[in-house]
C-alpha cells in the first residue's frame, strides 16, 4: 500500500522519484499558484510503488466530486457485477383470471432514478396485456428503501450548498420533478422545473391516472404505503449497476451519485438507505481494505457539500485498491471520463499524449478544482494521478489547465 512508502514525506514539501525535467516542470506549474493556494497532490506507479511526485500528498482539503470514486468503487465492489436498480410493480391477489385485482397494486422503488413515463407506460401496458380491467383497492406508492429524508441539507448539519437536488427518494418517477411552460412576456415563455413534494403519493397518483387513462377502473384512491410480504411482482423497470456508476462517474450526475449513495447503505445495512448507513459502509470498506482515513470525512455521495475531506493520498490508496484487483479494475475504469472523448473529460488534454490515455473524475465547486485517475504511460505502465487544488485566486479554467498541464507532462516524459 502507498502508505509504506510515504511514511517518510512531510506534508509540505515536494520529492520526486522520477525524471529531473518532470520533477523541474510541475516544481514550476505549482509556484505559479496564486498565493493563498493550497494543493494536495501524489502521483504513484501501483505496481512498482514509486512515488514519481508528491506535494502535501496527506493534506485534507474539500474533494468536490472527487466524493464519487469512494461511492462508485464501494458500489462495484460490495454489490455484484450483475446488481440491477429496480423499480417494480405488486399486487396481493395471486388469481388475476377474472380480470380484476382484487386489492392494491403496489408501485415500489429501490432507488431507480431512471425510471420515467414511458416506463410507467410499460407497467399499464403489462396490466392491458394481463386482460386487467380493474382493480378493487388502491394504488400504493412504496419508498420504504431509503429513509424519509429527501434532501442532503436534512441530513447534513449546517449544509448550506447553493445545489439542490429534485428530493432523493427510493422510489422516482420523472426525476422526481415536473416542468412546466410559463409565459414570461407576450410571445416569451420559459421552462420551469418543481421539485415534487413527496414522491411516493406523486408516482402512485401519475399511475393511477395513467391506468384510468387506459379503461382500467382504479376504485380506491392513491397514497403512501408499504408493500406486504408475499405480494407478488407482475412487472419491472431497471438499470444496470455498470450505467448507473458510467453515469455518475463520466457525467459527474450527482442525484445519481446521492441515490446510489443511499443503495449503498441500504444494501449493506439490511435496512433502510440513509447518508448514516451509506457513509458507515463507505468508512468499514476503507478498514477492510487498509486505506489511509486521516483527516477523512464524507458526509455525502456527491461532493456538493463543503464539509467532505480528503487528500491525494486517501484518493490514490483508493485507486490503487481498485487497480490491483483486475476484475474490479476493468469494470471501474470502465466507468471513468476518457480525456478528450467524453464525459466531464471530453473536451480537455485534447492534442496532447495524455488524450485518451488518462481516464479519470474531475470535481468542482466554487474555490475548488480536483482531478483523479489512471493514466497509461508510453512505455504501457498505468500511473495514479490525484490533485486537489483549493484556491481564493484566479478561476476554474486556469486551475483546470494546470492539472491537465501535470498530466500530459507526465504522460509526454515517461
């Protein structure tokens, strides 16, 4: 582990274990910060555990999205490699050959945030299909999965991030949001989002309107519920696990992030899904595997919040757990922003040797620039990269630049 090898740096000064000209190159790059700047950075070759640069490699700073790599690598790693997220649809009457249900029908999520209209579509088409024509109960929204807090600043003390998220719930229907065209003036109108309410009566409510839409007579109402053991599963919507990160991690999507956070929790723990029981996962999966946790703290699956903290040795323990263990290893990198083709990555190290080459997550927040990942060398060597930049000067583009600037000289020395 990197630790048996950093034991020695200090937390302040630079050390180099590769090429003078690389070593000369970033020396440079990290004296043009702005004064006020504070970096954490430690690039490491896995495999022959030299440390090729290292700058207060174990100085907690705010990681930004860089959150996610501890949330994704837990997922892939705790839950299999075939995990599905579903949302799914129950009754309690095990005779439909009359034509009827006879009782309620049971709409319930397990964190499926990809479940939309055409997939509730999909459920009324299964029912029609069956030869349903009616149903005697009513139509139960169940959200018992995760918790009953919907939003981060709920069970963040003092959280006061500027982002806000539609609620985080188990069970989502459209994003747990509605849109809506409003005129500003005259011929001009906008688009405006509304986060729902409470999500479990707003998805059995939109389904119960959808099955009286199709001539399927609903006679109870809609509401909250829990759904009963022994209730029997009549159909399904889901994604898989392998998109579900590849979105999170490429695309940087944090309500994705948040409730893949929560499934964590709630597949670990056995009972419901919290930020506790996520976070509590998180942390014992980091003791499992040995990793360094000075000055760690997680408090969300995001990194929106200000109040995560970790360091480029955290950040590269991590990464480096992930790589020497080749299965997890090629489905994560798998799910990683490819420099210059896509994700949060697409557009920058473009026309340098590190394009393609170096696959890995960007974070940012006001003040904050962070990038992680895996970078293939021109002599086939895979190197972690882990830079946590906190600045008061300058902007996110010159920050930005200047990690990308580390990372094709690395790539174009060795």
């Amino acid at each position: 582990m990197i630790k048996h090898f950093l034991f020695f740096l200090t937390l302040t000064t630079a050390i180099f274990g590769g090429k003078g000209e690389f070593r000369d190159s970033l020396n440079s790059i990290i004296a043009s910060f702005p004064s006020g700047t504070r970096a954490s950075i430690l690039i490491i070759n896995p495999l022959s555990q030299d440390t090729l640069y290292a700058f207060n490699p174990k100085q907690p700073l705010i990681p930004a999205s860089n959150t996610k790599l501890f949330t994704t690598a837990v997922a892939l790693e705790l839950l299999s490699p075939d995990f599905k997220v579903y949302t799914k649809l129950f009754i309690d009457d095990k005779n439909l050959q009359d034509g009827a249900i006879n009782g309620n029908l049971y709409l319930k999520g397990y964190g499926n945030p990809a479940f939309y209209e055409k997939d509730m579509d999909a459920f009324v088409d299964e029912l029609k299909r069956r030869r349903i024509k009616r149903i005697t109960g009513a139509i139960i929204g169940d959200e018992s999965y995760f918790d009953s807090e919907y939003t981060r600043e709920g069970s963040i003390e003092e959280e006061n991030a500027s982002v806000k998220l539609p609620p985080i719930s188990a069970l989502i229907y459209n994003h747990n949001s509605t849109t809506s065209r409003v005129r500003v003036r005259r011929k001009r109108y906008k688009t405006v989002t509304t986060f729902v309410k409470d999500p479990a009566n707003f998805a059995a409510n939109q389904l119960r309107r959808k099955l009286m839409s199709a001539g399927i007579t609903v006679e109870g109402d809609y509401r909250s519920g829990i759904t009963p053991r022994g209730a029997v599963e009549i159909a399904s919507s889901h994604i898989n696990l392998i998109d579900f990160v590849s979105r999170v991690n490429k695309r940087s999507d944090n309500y994705y992030a948040e409730c893949l956070f929560k499934i964590v929790g709630a597949e670990t723990s056995g009972i419901e899904g919290s930020a506790i029981t996520a976070s509590q996962a998180i942390m014992e999966f980091l003791k499992d595997h040995d990793i360094n946790r000075d000055g760690l703290r997680l408090v969300d699956g995001s990194g929106i919040s200000r109040f995560n903290q970790t360091s480029a040795a955290t950040l590269s323990e991590l990464l480096e757990t992930i790589y020497l263990d080749i299965d997890l290893f090629e489905r994560y990198n798998s799910t990683l922003s490819v420099a210059g083709y896509d994700g949060t990555l697409g557009g920058r190290m473009r026309g340098t040797s590190a394009e393609y080459n170096f696959k890995g997550k960007t974070g940012t927040l006001n003040g904050v620039s962070s990038l992680t990942g895996f970078l293939k060398l021109r002599n086939g060597d895979d190197v972690i990269v882990s830079i946590l930049i906190e600045f008061s000067e300058k902007h996110q583009g010159y920050f930005r630049a200047m990690q990308d600037r580390i990372v094709s000289a690395l790539s174009e020395i060795y």
